[in-house]
C-alpha cells in the first residue's frame, strides 16, 4: 500500500473532476465504457481508514482518461523542494527538470466512481475543531496554543 498527503481543497478538486469525466463519458452515444451514473453497490467503501505513513506530500497533479485501457489516470508528483531543486538539478536530455518520485494511478471507472463519491464523504466530513483555539484536531493528537490576551 501506498500513501500520499493531499490538501483537502486538493482532493475535493480532485472528486469534482473524476466524476466531471465520468459524466462527459456517460454522454458518449452506447455509453461504450460502461459509465455508471452512481458508485456501484459492491463497489461502496465505508470502512474506517487507516493511519498510514505518507510516502510525499502531493504538489501537482494531472488526470486524465486512458480509452485504451477505459481507466481514469491520476499522476501525483512531489512538491517540490527549491532548495534542494538549486543544489542538484537532475536534467533529462531536453533539458527539463525530472521528477525523483512519482504516483501513479490507473482506476476503472466503476473505481473511480467509488473513488470520487468516497473522497467527497471524507473531505465533507472534515476534522473536528478544538474548543480553544478554534484549529483542526489531528488523528494523532492536538498541541493547542491559545493566544494570548
């Protein structure tokens, strides 16, 4: 298993668009893909999630639709570090910065569906606020600092 840090706004960016390719897909004539309009029963994934240890914190993300494959694609690169970037810049044969690490993920779209609809529960669930400072409860605890008066 592999895990990867988002933001929250970027993981609600990221449901939106799934499900926006998903539905584009429905509208192809035959739906070809075999789209479903909603998460597919067997498919639903309400179990509890598990503290994992991230293996980068995500920068840029790209998505995209493999019709070879009928897959959604998501690639999540690194944010990048540039202070380290300046010291030692690898460079591929054009010239472009190459990313050291890289995730990618191949879903069908009955996944990718559950993938979207799951993703949208947790980011609209949220982390409960402390009382004190008013600042998001982490899973593994809260140091709060009030300010002061």
């Amino acid at each position: 298993m592999v895990s990867i840090a988002l933001e929250k706004q970027q993981s609600a960016l990221l449901a939106e668009k799934i499900d926006d390719i998903l539905d584009q897909l429905i509208t192809v004539e035959g739906n070809p893909f075999s789209v479903p309009t909603s998460t597919p029963i067997e498919l639903v994934d309400n179990d509890q999630l598990e503290a994992v240890q991230e293996q980068f914190r995500t920068g840029a993300m790209s998505l995209g639709w493999d019709p070879t494959t009928a897959q959604v694609v998501i690639e999540a690169y690194p944010i990048a570090d540039v202070d380290a970037d300046a010291d030692d810049e690898s460079l591929d044969e054009d010239g472009a910065n190459e990313p050291d690490e890289m995730l990618l993920v191949r879903m069908p779209v009955g996944t990718a569906r559950a993938f979207a609809k799951r993703t949208r529960e947790i980011v609209g669930a949220g982390r409960p606020t402390c009382p004190l400072c008013g600042y998001p409860i982490d899973a593994d605890g809260h140091t709060c600092t009030l300010p002061e008066l």
